[in-house]
C-alpha cells in the first residue's frame, strides 16, 4: 500500500499496516476481555420507524454484531484499520443470509453495516482477529447459537403472543447454560406502550470460543414492572403490521 501516517503510539503494534488511516483511532488503548453476541429479531427491529426496512426479512435471529467488551462495557473505536477490499465476496451468502442489512437486500449497499461494525466493535478485536477472521468468526457464532430453536424447545414462537422476559431468558439458558442479555423495544401506538423482543445477546470469553454469563440481563424491557411481559413479534401479517408505522401496505406484500 501507499505511505501511511501514523499518529498514536498504540498504532505500533499493528502488524499489519495496510490501509491504516490517517485519523488517530478515537479510542487506542483498549483491551477487551470478552465478546458479546448480539443477535436481533428483525421483525421487532423493524418496528423502528427510522429503520426503513425492506419487504423480505429473515425469518431467523440475524447478526446486529459481535461486540468486544471489557468489564461488561462496550469497546469502541480502538482502531482505523480498514477492511481491506474484497473482504466481504468470499462471505457473500453467509453474511446477507445471517448478517443482512435490513433496509435492502443489494450486497454493495449493505456493506456499509458491516463496515460500520468493524469500525465501530470489530476493531477493538484487532489484536485476536483481523477483519476476515472477525468476520468468519461472528457467522460462525450464529450459525451455531440458533436462538429461535432455542425458544421454540420451551414453546416460545413468534406468533405474536407474549412471554415473560424470565421464559425467555430461561429457554436460551436451558441450551447454553448460561444467562443472555435481553433488550426489548417499545412501541407506542394508539397511546399504548407494548414491549417487543428485540435482541437476544450471547456472551464469551476473550477469543469469542467459550460461553459466558452476560453481566446484565435486560434492557427496555419494563423489567421494573413485576412480571412485565415481552411480545415477540410474529412473521409479517396484515393484523400485526410489521411495517404498520412506515408503510401500511407494505406488510401485506411480505410473504
Ligand atoms: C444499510 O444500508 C444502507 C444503504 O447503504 C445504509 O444507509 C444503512 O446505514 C445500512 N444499515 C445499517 C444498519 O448499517
Ligand atoms: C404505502 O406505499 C404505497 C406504495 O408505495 C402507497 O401507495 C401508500 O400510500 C403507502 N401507505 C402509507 C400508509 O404510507
């Protein structure tokens, strides 16, 4: 590659220096300890209006990210190294089947989500996996962890109906042995607040291999109200609209 700038001491010890930025990394010195697997329902998901998402959704749990954590708090930022081009054509079908952008099905235009989430999460891996492997990594983890399996073994289906947050998390905890994180998403509609299932988080240890307790357990999911229930939101249909706050018609033109 061309000549490269190198601003922060940290950048050192990058050994491979292809593609480096200019731009100093927001956030250099930072070690993680463990990685968290967050994995999202997309139909909840596209119950947020500013996620214009596209008709034809996954009907499985699919990749939001894989996120290096220290002491259960997020990293980000650790460097600027890019993802060298061609990364993502030898991961083409595994990456738009498990890690889809859901505003559009075009594989060129999707790769600003993966982009982003190397620039954002995956670069705080720097270390243990350069993108390739992150990559590959984060397919892997979700190939093997299929949460709606899971759910289904305890009877829990998107069908619409509610569940407590505790069935839930019991259910994941029944295969994996150990405790997910749950974050829930709130739609307001008609002046009324229904709580829907939005991701399920898996946590691991520092290279991403051994599952772990995640440290905290809920988020937005009227944890506080005692018994408070969860809806998990079904595969798209005209009386649960998926698309009801962008697009009226556009749930009934979903398989
Ligand atoms: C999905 O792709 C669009 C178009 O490239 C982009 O604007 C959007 O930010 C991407 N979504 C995510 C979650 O990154
Ligand atoms: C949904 O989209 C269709 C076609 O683009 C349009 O005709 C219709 O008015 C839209 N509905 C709403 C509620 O925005």
């Amino acid at each position: 590659m061309k000549s490269v700038v190198i601003f922060g001491l940290a950048l050192l010890t990058v050994s491979n220096c292809d593609n480096l930025d200019a731009d100093p990394p927001k956030n250099p010195k930072q070690k993680h300890d463990s990685f968290k697997l967050a994995l999202q329902w997309p139909y909840s998901s596209c119950k947020n209006p500013k996620l214009k998402c596209r008709t034809t959704i996954p009907k499985q749990f699919t990749l939001h990210g894989l996120w290096p954590q220290e002491n259960g708090v997020e990293l980000t930022y650790c460097t600027t190294h890019k993802i060298p081009p061609g990364t993502f054509g030898s991961m083409k079908d595994d990456l738009m089947a498990y890690w889809p952008n859901l505003t559009t099905d075009n594989f060129e235009k999707s790769k600003s989500f993966w982009e982003y989430q190397w620039l954002k999460h995956g670069s705080c891996s720097f270390e243990n996996l350069e993108p390739i492997p992150y990559f590959e990594k984060a397919i892997a983890l979700v190939k093997a962890n299929n949460l709606l399996s899971m759910l289904k073994k305890k009877g829990i289906e998107p069908l619409g109906q509610t569940y407590t947050v505790k069935n839930i998390v019991n259910a994941v905890k029944a295969v994996t042995s150990h405790y997910p994180n749950v974050k829930c998403i709130v739609e307001v509609k008609d002046g009324k607040s229904t709580s829907y299932l939005e991701e399920i988080h898996l946590c691991f240890d520092d290279e991403a291999k051994v599952i772990r307790d995640c440290p905290y357990r809920f988020s937005k999911c009227m944890e506080s109200q005692p018994g408070s229930k969860v809806r998990i939101a079904k595969f798209s249909s005209q009386d649960d609209a998926i698309f009801g706050s962008i697009n009226g018609t556009a749930a009934a033109a979903a398989p």
